[in-house]
C-alpha cells in the first residue's frame, strides 16, 4: 500500500479522536479548539511515523504517542523533516490551489485563512492542516466546501495568506 494510502485510510474519525484528546487543563473540561493537526497526527502515528522527536506543544490526556496539536508547529516540523515519502514543501498561490494540486496527493498547510475569536480578517492567524486527496480534504469535497464557503459557514481556503504542499504518494 502506498504512504499515502495509508494515511487517507488511518485519519481518524473525528468523534473518535474528540473523545479520546480532551483539553485537560484546570481551567478547562472542553475538547480542544481545533483538531486538524491531532487528526493528522492520529493518521500519521498508526502510519507508524514517530513523532516524539518533534519539537511542539503536544496532547498530555492519554497514554501512548502524543499528538501534535497546532496546525503550524505541524507544518514547520514537517518542513525540517526528512521522511523519505515526503516531498520538499512547494509553496502554492492560495488562489489557484486547487487547480495547481488537482490530480496529487499529499499534506496540505492553510497559513492564516480563519479568523480566531475577536480577530479582524486583516490580523487572522487561524491554520489549517490536512491530506490532499486530488482534490479533496478529509472533511469533504472541495465542491461542497465551496457551497458552505458562499454560505459563509466556513472560511474561504482561497484566501489563505499561504497554502504549502507535501506530495505523498
């Protein structure tokens, strides 16, 4: 089976991993904020990809290989790695993404696409990480992600302030 295969067949389910990968903090009893980084996580541990060695903020609830939780730290330790299966990070126009990795494969990083809280659009830092499919995210197809998009349920990917890509085959 091929490295990307793998991975698009051990993302997880997303209940499943909200369970699992709770937000432990005194302050707190909510799941995390966001998951796409521990999702991704999740694919790439059962891939058997290590990621003890990465130099970020992990999960801390539960035994076993912890998850990598912010979309960024992800990407950049992604991009100093040296996994034979990944290829060196292009950098893609978030205008023409889609259209530029139709057909490929692969790790996908959305820099500063959602707005957090009080933020306004110009000052957005929300991330996204997730596996490319031809042209599709785990979440869904780019067609219905674009009728949600006009109906202003989620944020536009297109304007993204940068989109990078790891090609997996």
């Amino acid at each position: 089976m091929s490295q990307f295969n793998e991975l698009w067949k051990n993302f997880p389910e997303k209940s499943l991993i909200r369970a699992r990968c709770q937000n432990k903090q005194p302050t707190s009893s909510s799941p995390f904020g966001n998951y796409c980084a521990i999702n991704l996580s999740d694919a790439l541990i059962k891939s058997g990809v290590s990621t003890v060695g990465a130099k970020v903020k992990k999960c801390w609830g539960h035994g076993g290989m912890k998850h990598i939780l912010l979309a960024e730290e992800m990407a950049v330790w992604l991009n100093k790695s040296s996994f034979n299966w990944l290829s060196k990070v292009e950098k893609i126009s978030p205008s023409s993404f889609q259209d530029d990795l139709d057909g490929k494969t692969g790790i996908i990083f959305f820099k500063d696409y959602w707005q957090r809280g009080n933020e306004s659009f110009p000052n957005r830092s929300g991330d996204h990480i997730d596996l490319w499919n031809k042209d599709e995210i785990t979440s869904s197809s780019m067609f219905t992600r674009g009728i949600l998009e006009f109906l202003g349920r989620v944020s536009d990917l297109n304007e993204s302030r940068e989109v990078w890509f790891w090609e997996v085959k």
